[in-house]
C-alpha cells in the first residue's frame, strides 16, 4: 500500500539551506509515517549527508529552474498520494501549482518587498492552505526566516536536532590537526574590500597572537586564486593528499568540499568567515564564529537590503558575533578584539 507523500521544495543556495534544516526536520520527526519527498540544489549536493532519516528520499533540481525543470515538476504532481506540499523556497513558478492541484494543501513561505512586490501576487495567495510573508520591505526589527518556517511548520522550535556525523578525514596530517581557527578566504569580498596578500598575512598574524595553528580554506573558484599563499604556509590538497610543508603553524587546505569541510568547521576552536555557508555550518555545530557581513551602501534602499537580510538569516546564541569589515585592515582587527579575547 502507498503511503501519503509529503514534499518540500529547498532548492536554493546552501547557506540558506541550513536556516530551514530544523523546519524540514520538524516536517519529517511529525510525519513518520509518511514518505517525504525533499528537493534540493544540485549545488547541495555533497551536504545531502545533512538529512538522515528513513521516510525522506532527495532529489536534486536547479536553483534557477529550467522549462523542462518545471515540467518535470508539473507531471509530478498529478501523483495521486501526494496531500501536502512545503515551499520553503518561494519561487514564483512554485506558487502555480496550488492554484492547479487544489486537493493539495500547500504551506508557503511569501515575500513582500520594497515597491510593493508581493511573491505570489493575491490571487496566488489565496490558494495556499497556510503561509507566513517574509517582510523584507520591514523598516523595524522582525522575525529571522528560521522563525517563519517553523510557524509555518506549526511545531515547536529549538529542538536543536542533531547531525550523526562521524566522518574521518583519509590520511593522518589532516586527523592529526586539532585546536586551530578556522579561517575562509572569500577572494571576491577580499577584492571589493581592497585587502591584499599583505592584509590577509597582518590579520593571520594577529590571530595567531591568540590561537597558533590555523586552518584557512577558500572558496573552489581556481580563477581567483592567489597562489602568493604557496609560498608561506603549508599546502594540503584534498585532490591528491598531496602536502606541501613550509613549516609553518597555518595551512591552506585546497579543494576541500562536503564531509571534510564541514569536519574542519566542527573541529575548530573559532571561525572566522564571511557571512554565507561557512558561518551557517558553524551556527549548526554551536561554534564560536565571527561572521565578516559585508556591505555595499550607496544609498537607503541598499541600508534597508543588508539590514533586513542581516534579521532574515542572523543566527541567535551565544557564541555568535559578527562585525561589519572595513577596508582598512587594522580596523577591521580592532572590531574583531572583542570576539578573539574571549
């Protein structure tokens, strides 16, 4: 006998992905009895390890759907078992399909934004079964998106779900580092901020005053790396287990994605990063984090973009800090002080 089938709709970046995993895990802990369908990003792919239960299956689909994505999607759903569906990304084509299978309850979280964009439009909205608006056009402090998605699901929240993670890294060096930071490099936001080689080496240096060994990783983009690093700190690429020793406490891991990344983050003692994935990870594991949220403001619009997106994905506990980097190196440090003595 078919059981009834529930599907969420989660196919966007992976950062964002992890501010909805206790909602998704929320859906599945009260529907054990149902088989639950998650659509992810293909850019999630290798994080798919995030959700371990035996009445989800995954699928991988395009953050930006394609036409033959969506009809793929449409003729899913004249799946007669399917009773519930959860958009958790809302994608305009998404908010369709309520107004199509009518016998389906739909759950949906909806923006409102500035100059009056509503997604769905009202007409789309009334077909929903149940929805909470995302109000980025807000001008006041509201409710984080991982807020909404759990008064979406309806259930309580913080119950802090767990990951059962137990992966080994391949060869002893790398299982050998331990009570390091963690430091990403983001070479597009290091670009836009203006800071050089030399600028990265002063904050390394400052935050080996603190802690000596540190672990840097960065972003997979091979065209926007520089390679001033291979000549001071030592080198282990992922690809090959291949390590370039300079003797030196601090060492860029190269190619390093999935299981070993997250790793890195739950083994380190802080992180420090730009506001993205990596913040997100450590937020999972409770660490201690400095999340680097760097903003471009020209004008009011951009004041309220950045400060409402700051409330939508801002993580609440304890060892969360975060600082607005400034193109000036030393002032950036002076910012983070608080966060590297305590």
């Amino acid at each position: 006998m078919n059981k009834k089938k529930i599907i969420i709709f989660k196919n966007d970046a992976t950062g964002d992905l992890i501010h909805s995993r206790e909602a998704i895990y929320n859906i599945i802990n009260s529907n054990k009895d149902k088989e639950i369908i998650l659509f992810l990003s293909e850019s999630s792919k290798e994080f798919s390890f995030l959700f371990q239960e035996k009445n989800l299956s995954i699928r991988f689909i395009k953050n930006k759907l394609t036409f033959v994505d969506k009809i793929k999607i449409f003729l899913f759903f004249f799946d007669k078992h399917i009773y519930k569906t959860f958009i958790l990304t809302p994608k305009n084509f998404y908010f369709f399909l309520p107004f199509i299978f009518k016998k389906i309850k739909f759950y949906g979280v909806c923006i409102e934004d500035i100059d009056d964009y509503n997604r769905p439009n009202l007409f789309l909205k009334k077909y929903l079964y149940k929805f909470v608006i995302n109000k980025r056009n807000a001008i006041f402090k509201r409710q984080s998106i991982f807020d909404l998605q759990n008064l979406l699901i309806g259930k309580d929240y913080n119950q802090n779900y767990k990951i059962d993670f137990n992966h080994k890294f391949k060869d002893k060096y790398t299982s050998d580092i331990k009570d390091y930071f963690h430091f990403h490099i983001n070479q597009k936001k290091f670009d836009k901020l203006g800071w050089k080689i030399s600028d990265v080496q002063i904050l390394l240096n400052e935050l080996q005053k603190y802690k000596r060994k540190i672990i840097i990783t960065r972003d997979i983009e091979k065209n926007l790396r520089n390679m001033e690093y291979y000549k001071k700190y030592n080198i282990y690429d992922f690809n090959n287990s291949k390590l370039i020793n300079n003797m030196s406490d601090i060492t860029l891991m190269e190619n390093v994605a999935g299981k070993d990344l997250y790793k890195i983050i739950k083994n380190a003692y802080k992180v420090i990063a730009f506001h993205g994935m990596i913040t997100s990870f450590a937020w999972m594991e409770k660490k201690n984090v400095m999340d680097l949220y760097f903003c471009e403001i020209n004008n009011w619009n951009d004041y309220r973009k950045y400060r409402n997106s700051f409330y939508e994905f801002k993580p609440s506990y304890k060892g969360y800090d975060f600082i607005i980097p400034s193109n000036d190196i030393h002032k950036t440090i002076r910012k983070m002080n608080f966060f590297l003595k305590k």
